[in-house]
C-alpha cells in the first residue's frame, strides 16, 4: 500500500479538499482516487481534477494509506457496514460527516484497532478558507494528526482539540457561516431600505465585512479596540452600537452558539 489518498464521497466538500490539496501540490492528482456512486458527479471529479474515480470503494481500501469519509451522516452506517471487511490497522480514517462521535465509527468498524479522526470542517473549505477542528482515536499517532491536520490546512486553517471539544466547535465555526450569512443579508437589506440599489449595498455589505475581518487578523488588536477607532463621540457609529446593546445584540449571538452546541450534543447521543 503506498501514499495515496482516496475520497469515499465526492460531494462539494470533498472536491473543496480534493482542489486544496492539489493546488497546495500535497498531493498529486495521480495519487488520489474517489469513489462516487453518482456517474455524472464522478465524471466531473474525474475529468476536472485528473484523479482515478470509482463506483465502488474496494480499489481504495486496497491501495490508499489514508481515507477520507465524506458523505452524509445519514448514510454513514451504510458505508462503514460495507468497508468494515476492508479496513486495519494500516489506514488512517478520517471523517469530515458532523454529529458522529468516533465512538460510532469503531462499532460501525466492529474493530478497536482502526485509526480514526474525526473533523469538524466549516463550508468557506469551498473557496479554502475552511475552519476545521481535528480529533483521534486512542489507537491515532502523532504523526497520523500532524498528517490530517496539513490536509485540512490546505483548505483554512485547522487545530486539534480533544473529542469533548468538537462540540462547541460545531456551535461556534462548524454552523458559524450561517451567522454571518444572516448577518450580511441584514446589511444588504439595511442598506437597501435606506436607499441604495441592490447591487451597491451588497457590494459594501460584503466588503466591509471582509475587510473587517481581514484587519481584524491583521492588526493583532483587540475587536473592542478596533471597534473603538470607528467609535466618535455623539457619531454616527455610538448610536447604532446603542441600539444593538439595547437589543442584547451580543448575548443574543452567544445563545445561539450555545443552542446550536447543545444540539450537536444531543445528536452525538443518538
């Protein structure tokens, strides 16, 4: 078995990764196979990113190191009762399916000595600039995380965290993007009703928060301060940041970061 890399599941996330690791030169395009039981969507794959597509996983388990799950939770239990004759103690599983704790992935395997890290990525790994959490098994090396964690980076940036932790990344980056999403939508609409066309609001919707967020990071200061500098007194910025602390704006964000970690615990229970 040599170095290579193969996909069970060749949905958006898993070209996002397949593009990441490519781009990076990570990985050659000859040593990266997908399995994908849709013909169209794996003739795409195939034909745009040079790599060996399957209908079946068998070719895989046979000849890659490392493997990763991307398909959906729901069918997660499917796919492990099909490959559990396939796998050892010589493959690093990884899966990126959310809700599922590691625990299910070694019942499913009917097996206690797979390696096997579960991931949770965030959807900007579609334009690879990703958030995503990593976590291993007992049986998972230090070398095997270092491994995961250079895949992941090359869609974002990723960190490894204890098991326990993958919870309030869920809350926090893993259904993060839909906050923000509903956020600049807000802004656009804002900036509609106030006036301007369409086109032009989510044109400074959008770019003012990116590059909020592009100073944020970059300047190395406190979102407070930065928030500060925008601040003049009796201006026009202190009488929004008014209204959204008379609104409980922050603690209305955090309970719902808090709601959605609760829920990612409760679904890994079942």
């Amino acid at each position: 078995m040599d170095n290579r890399i193969g996909f069970i599941g060749g949905g958006q996330m898993g070209e996002a990764l397949i593009r990441g690791i490519i781009k990076s030169g990570l990985y050659s395009p000859e040593a990266i196979s997908v399995t994908e039981p849709n013909a169209e969507r794996r003739d795409y794959i195939t034909s745009t990113y040079g790599v060996e597509g399957f209908e079946e996983s068998a070719a895989l388990w046979e000849t890659c190191a490392t493997i990763i799950l991307a398909v959906k939770p729901q069918i997660m239990d499917r796919v492990l009762a099909a490959s559990k004759s396939m796998t050892g103690p010589q493959h690093l599983i990884i899966s990126i399916a959310a809700g599922l704790p590691i625990s299910f992935y070694e019942q499913g395997l009917g097996r206690d000595d797979c390696k096997i890290i579960r991931v949770m990525p965030n959807t900007p790994a579609l334009v690879l600039e990703g958030a995503s959490a990593l976590s291993g098994n007992k049986n998972v090396e230090k070398s095997d995380l270092q491994r995961a964690e250079e895949i992941f980076s090359k869609v974002g940036k990723a960190v490894i965290l204890d098991e326990q932790a993958l919870d309030a990344v869920t809350g926090l980056s893993g259904s993060g993007p839909a906050y923000v999403f509903t956020f600049a939508e807000a802004m656009i609409d804002a900036g509609v009703e106030s006036g301007l066309t369409r086109p032009v609001a989510e044109t400074l919707a959008l770019q003012t928060i990116l590059g909020s967020v592009k100073l944020l990071m970059e300047s190395n200061k406190h979102p407070a301060e930065l928030r500060a500098m925008v601040t003049s007194p009796g201006g026009t910025t202190i009488a929004a940041q008014h209204v959204l602390e008379r609104s409980g704006f922050r603690g209305i964000i955090m309970d719902a970061i808090a709601a959605a970690v609760n829920r990612s615990t409760e679904l890994g229970k079942r």
